[in-house]
C-alpha cells in the first residue's frame, strides 16, 4: 500500500543555486525593481559625492574670487580634469537628487494612500522614472550650456 501512495504523490519541484552569470541576465526585473534599486544607488551616490557637495557650496559661498574659480573649474578644469568632468560629477548629483527625491515622494504617496497594488506600482514606478530622467535632461542641458 506504501508504494502505490507515494507513486501517486506529485513529483516535488527541484531548486537549485543560480548561477549569476547566465541567470540574471534573462531575469526581466519589473519597473518598481528599478526604481528601488536606483533609490537605494542614488542615496549612496549622494552620501560618498557629499565631501565634493560641501566643497562646491564653500566655494561658491565663501568669496567672489572663490565662487569665480569655481566657475572657471566648469568652464576649462583643474589640473589635469577637463571642465566636462566635473559638469558629469555634477550631472550625476543632479540625477541622484531629483531620482531619490521622486521616489522618496512616490513611497510616501503609497504609504499614505495605502496605495499598494500591482498596477499602481508599476504606473507610479515609470511615472517616477519618467520625471527623474527628464528633469536631469533639462538640468543637464541647462549645466552644459545647450540653452
């Protein structure tokens, strides 16, 4: 009797380790995955470029000749860092400002509407996306001078 039971039982799925190198690439991470990956990247990105935020503000505070070469580190760089690199670090801030502070709000809207379903995550997370990239493009744009 104890072999027709356990034929009769339905054969148990086998899990095994993935392997990160052919596994992941196929795995198709839905919009609201991005975003609270890149939430999670930009707050790291804002917190180790903090050294660099301080000093930008100081030097466009301090003086008039501080914030002129600070002007003129845009314009043509420093040493051996052309002017276009730091207007890319500064780009990068921009982007991880406006990204985390969208999806900061989106979190927020969610908790105090008690808004967790599905589709608004994925509407909210690529409305979210939406606002971030084209608010840096626009900054981006004013930053190297295209208007």
């Amino acid at each position: 009797m104890t072999e027709i039971a356990s034929s009769a039982r339905p054969k148990r799925r086998e899990f095994r380790n993935i392997n990160a190198l052919s596994d992941l690439p196929s795995y198709r991470l839905p919009a609201a995955g991005w975003v609270s990956i890149l939430h999670r990247v930009s707050g790291a990105l804002m917190f180790l470029l903090l050294p660099f935020i301080i000093w930008m503000f100081d030097k466009s505070l301090s003086s008039e000749f501080s914030y002129a070469k600070f002007t003129a580190l845009f314009g043509g760089g420093v040493g051996f860092m052309p002017g276009w690199f730091y207007k890319l670090i500064a780009l990068a801030l921009i982007w991880a400002y406006l990204h985390h502070l969208s999806a900061g709000l989106r979190h927020l809207w969610m908790d105090v509407n008690h808004a967790v379903s599905k589709e608004f995550g994925r509407s909210s997370a690529i409305v979210t996306l939406a606002i971030s990239l084209s608010l840096t493009a626009a900054l981006g744009a004013k930053l190297f001078g295209l208007y």
